[in-house]
C-alpha cells in the first residue's frame, strides 16, 4: 500500500528530472573541465564526504543505487529530485512494512486502511468507524473481516456462532495478554482477572465469582437512587450521562470496593477528578491506534498521573485490610492465597470495568425512554403494578423479577448501544477451521488475533428485524442468543447479574418516582452521540434529560 502511495510521486519525480538529466549531460559535454557548475559538483564530493556516509547510515541498505544517481549529477540541485524519489520509495517500503496485510490473512475480506486512519484522523468514536467500515461486510453475510486497529492487523467476528465458539475454547483462543507499554493495563496491572489466563485464571476468576455472587446489594442501589434524587430536587433539565457517571461511581465504590467516593453530592472530589483525568490521558486516540508512539513518544505526564492512581487504590486497600465490611474486596481478602499485587490489580480492574460500563448501559436506558415516551409508560405501569403486588415502596428482588418488560428494555439497550463495543482480542494457538452461522467456512492460522465485534453483531439484520429500531419486544418471547453485551463463554462477565439488577433497581425507581422527555432541540435526537471512556462507549455531552413529577426526597 505504501509502495503504492508513492509510485504517483516517483512517476512526477521521474517525469520532471528526465529533461534536466539531459540537460546536465549536455552541460557536461560542453564543459569537460571545471565550470562554475561543474566545479560546485566536484568541491561537494571532495569536500563534503559526510553527505554520503550520512545516506548510508540513515537508510542502512538499497542506497548504493542513489548514491551512484547522487554522484552522477553535477549539482545538488540536479540530484535533489532523485533524493527525494529515493525518500518518497523508502517512505513507501516503510509504509508498506507497516500497514500490510500479512500473507496468511489474505484470503480473508478486508477494511481498507487509508478510510480507517481517516476515520481516526476526523476523530470518529469506535461506532461511527464500525457503522460506516466493518458493519457493511456484516451486512453481506461475512462472518469476519479484517481490520487495522491497534498497530496490527486483526480479524473482526461478525458470526454469532464463530463468536461463541472462539469464546468458549479457552486452550484454542486465550486472551492476548496485552503489551507491557500498554497504559490502561500499567493502571490495571498484570494480575487481573481480564488479563491473566490459564490456571491463574480459573483461580482469580473463581475468587471474584463467589465475591460477587455472596451479596447482591439491592438495598444499596435503592439508598443511592434515592440519593441521587435528592440532587435532582424537584425535577428539571440535568445532564443525564453525567448523573449515571456519579450514580454508578457510587455503586461501585460503595458495594465492591468498600469506599464512599460520594460523587453524586460531591462531583468536585479531588478522587473522581483524578480519575477522570488519567482516563482521558490514557484515551488519547493517536496512541490507540499506533501504540509504537508510547516507546517512541513515552507520555511521562500520564505514567506519573497513572501511578499516583494506583497508589491511591493500594491505600484504599490498606484501609480495607484494616477495617473490613461487607463489600466484594472484603469477601476476596478473606482468600489468604491471594498475593497483595493479586487484590491491588483485581480491585482496580473491578473498578474500571465496572464502572464505565455500567454508566453506558444507564445512561442509554434512561435515553432510549425518554425518545420512545410509549414504551416508558409501558415499563412505568409495569414498575407500579410489581411494586404494588408486592406491598414495597422500593424494589426488591422479587419485585424487580415481576418487571420483565423492564428487564426487556435493559436488553434491547444494551443491544442497540452495547457500551463494550468489542471483546479483548484473542490469539489463535493452533491452524483453526471455524464454521459460521450461515454455512461459510474459515481458515485461521496460529498466532491470528481475533476479535469478536458485538456492535456488529448487535446490528447484524440477518439476526434482527428492523436492526436499527428500538423494540424491547424481541427480548420479550425467548433469550437471543445474538445477543452478547456481556461477553460469551467461561469469561463473560462475572457481575452480569449485579450489573443487571443495578439498572433494574435504579430503572424501577426512576420510573416510579419521574416522567422524562428529550427536549425537542437536542442534538442527541437524530442518534445518541457517543465518546470513549476508559474501555468502553458511552453517550456524551448529554443527552439533557427535562424531568418532571418527582417530590422532595428526606436526607440520608
Ligand atoms: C452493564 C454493565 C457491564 C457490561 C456491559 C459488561 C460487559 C463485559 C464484557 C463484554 C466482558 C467480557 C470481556 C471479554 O471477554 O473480552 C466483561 C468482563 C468482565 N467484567 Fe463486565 N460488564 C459490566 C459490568 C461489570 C461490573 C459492574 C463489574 C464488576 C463489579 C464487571 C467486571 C468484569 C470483569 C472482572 C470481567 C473480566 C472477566 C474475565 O476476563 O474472566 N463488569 N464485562
């Protein structure tokens, strides 16, 4: 491709100096001896030997061609535009080095690379450069494509089935465990269920499995809606993605790590400012999508930032040693096996991944509510007849399983604006054959790193009628099993169920105590604009909320 990228420009190159060769060979003829011309050409070579020993070292091979074409000419000038056809070739070699596509992936279809580093270059969020470059070939009925992300090239799912079964063979697709420059994993460290595989995997997967399985903290998520009400006063315009940020910051805080970040009343407090901003470091686009800069350009800033984080997380660990509760990262230190570097890293991975995640897939629900009022009076009714049946004010866990319809909405949220838009690649170990959903077939090789592309998957029409549209009632029959917001196989995520019943408990509350609308000029109303957060989309700047309806809420 680079190659190709500057043949236009050595063709120019060439067709430019041609006629000057032959005018310097004609200028040669007729002065034999030293001219003025002719003696600048003579005192640069004997004098100015640097020059060439300079090419040799800089391009370090394929040079003796240009040197010869550098000497033949009588001036700098006349050997400029070969210079810069050599310059332009490397470049193109170097180019091609870099963004070609390697031989055992070729017969697989492919997403040009110069509309994908453009679509980075204009500064698209990871589902507008999915809806406009990858989802087409889903469209087609591909079960996979190409596509160039993160330095390399990597193979997107775009099958339901090769989805399911590179998730479920662990032996045959292990996670890739993610480079050492990489930042977000320096933040989350090496020894984190997400990162780790094989035995220390089973055994820390284990450890956060019970943990979360032990108490699902229904009672917290209901104190901290109603906290969050007492922000919101008696209704108004508020800035909806940012409440779910800090209604969710909250959660997370409260019931896994056992700390009070108290975002909602507190958005100033110097922790959530600081991890914001490392967040928004380490989201920095260019270093995404090349992550050579990091040793090339190592961001000292951000590392330094990154490791004050960490150690505010060791200290927040330190004191939990010290004072237990009944909090997730209480039950794990019961686990004496478990290596203090083992909780530190597992403590901040449940943090990021359950935070930013769980703010997205609110934030959504409350938006697709607000654009369809029909459907939230729909799950409103629900909400009120479950709770009524149930003689609570707030719901419990039998309440919140009488409210399908609001589970359904959840789902199709989730669906149409999954905030994990892809899986973490997986590396193929072994020369693989996999078999999609429609009957094709496809050859993957050891060493190819596959990632699975829910969003495509969730937009996929063969899997749905009318793709684009918001309808809970495809979840409302039977489960899909195209559905995937959480993963697939043994490494889906472990706290589905807490994250579930956290939009459950947060969704049921909302819709008992306010009404809420889109207002008719907001930007969000043609399509919900999204930005990165960590590791995941979610929607941004917005969508304002207008609430009405709500009484005042007593303190804490
Ligand atoms: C709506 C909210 C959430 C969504 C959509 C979500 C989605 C996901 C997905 C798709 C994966 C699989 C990643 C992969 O296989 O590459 C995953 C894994 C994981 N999630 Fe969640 N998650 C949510 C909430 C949470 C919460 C609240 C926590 C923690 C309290 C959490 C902790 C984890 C962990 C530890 C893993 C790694 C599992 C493993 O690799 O074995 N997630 N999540």
């Amino acid at each position: 491709m680079g190659v190709l990228l500057s043949l236009p420009v050595v063709h120019i190159y060439l067709h430019c100096s041609i006629p000057r060769r032959a005018n310097s060979q004609a200028l040669d003829r007729r002065c034999p001896h030293d001219t003025n011309l002719s003696g600048a050409y003579h005192s640069t070579r004997r004098h100015a030997p640097w020059k060439q020993r300079a090419s040799v070292s800089v391009w370090n091979g394929n040079v003796q061609a240009v040197l010869g074409v550098y000497m033949a000419y009588p001036s700098w000038r006349e050997s400029l535009p070969w210079i810069l056809v050599f310059a332009f070739t490397a470049f193109g070699f170097v180019l091609n080095r870099a963004f070609a596509v390697p031989r055992t992936l070729r017969h697989l279809p492919m997403v040009p690379v110069l509309p994908t580093l453009w679509s980075y270059t204009c500064g698209d969020v990871e589902d507008v450069r999915i809806n406009k470059l990858v989802l087409p070939f889903a469209q087609r009925g591909e079960p996979a494509v190409l596509v160039y992300m993160m330095g390399q090239w990597m193979v997107h799912i775009l099958d339901c089935k090769v989805a399911r079964d590179v998730c479920t063979d662990l032996d045959a697709f292990p996670k890739e465990v993610p480079p050492d420059g990489n930042l977000l994993w320096r933040l989350i460290g090496h020894d984190s269920v997400p990162t780790v595989n094989g035995a220390q995997w089973k055994r820390l997967s284990k450890l956060v499995r019970d943990a979360l399985e032990r108490n699902l903290p229904i009672d917290q998520f209901s104190f901290l809606a109603r906290r969050m009400f007492q922000q919101m006063g008696e209704g108004g315009v508020f800035r909806w993605d940012d409440l779910a940020v800090r209604y969710t910051l909250d959660v997370i805080g409260t019931s896994t790590l056992g700390h009070d970040f108290d975002a909602l009343r507190n958005p100033e407090s110097p922790l959530v400012k600081r991890y914001s901003e490392v967040m928004e470091m380490i989201s920095n686009p260019m270093y995404l999508v090349l992550p050579i800069l990091e040793r090339l350009f190592p961001r000292t800033k951000t590392i330094q930032a990154i490791d004050e984080l960490a150690e505010v997380f060791q200290d927040i660990l330190k004191l939990k040693r010290q004072s237990p509760g009944n909090d997730v990262m209480t039950y794990m230190l019961e686990n004496t096996e478990t290596t203090d570097e083992e909780l530190r890293s597992n403590m901040v991975a449940l943090f990021i991944a359950g935070h930013d995640s769980s703010a997205g897939a609110l934030s959504s629900l409350c938006y697709f509510l607000a654009m369809y009022p029909q459907i939230q009076q729909r799950a409103r009714s629900e909400v009120l007849v479950a709770l009524a049946a149930h003689a609570t004010a707030e719901p419990t866990l039998a309440a919140l399983r009488a409210m399908p319809f609001l589970q359904a909405c959840i789902r199709e949220s989730l669906r149409a604006n999954t905030p994990i838009l892809e899986l973490v690649p997986r590396k193929a170990m072994r020369d693989t054959v996999l078999h999609s959903a429609n009957g094709k077939t496809m050859h993957v090789v050891a060493g190819t790193l596959m990632v699975v592309n829910i969003h495509a998957v969730h937009l996929r029409e063969e899997y749905w009628v009318r793709a684009a549209e918001f309808d809970p009632d495809r979840f409302m029959e039977h489960d899909v099993a195209q559905w995937m917001s959480f993963g697939l196989g043994p490494r889906q995520c472990p706290a589905r169920n807490f994250a579930t019943y956290e939009l459950r408990t947060v969704g049921a509350m909302l819709l008992a105590k306010w009404e809420w609308t889109l207002p008719e000029d907001s930007p969000h109303r043609a399509h919900i604009r999204k930005c990165v957060l960590a590791v995941c989309v979610v929607p941004s700047e917005g969508p304002y909320l207008d609430f009405k309806g709500g009484c005042e809420e007593p303190e804490d």
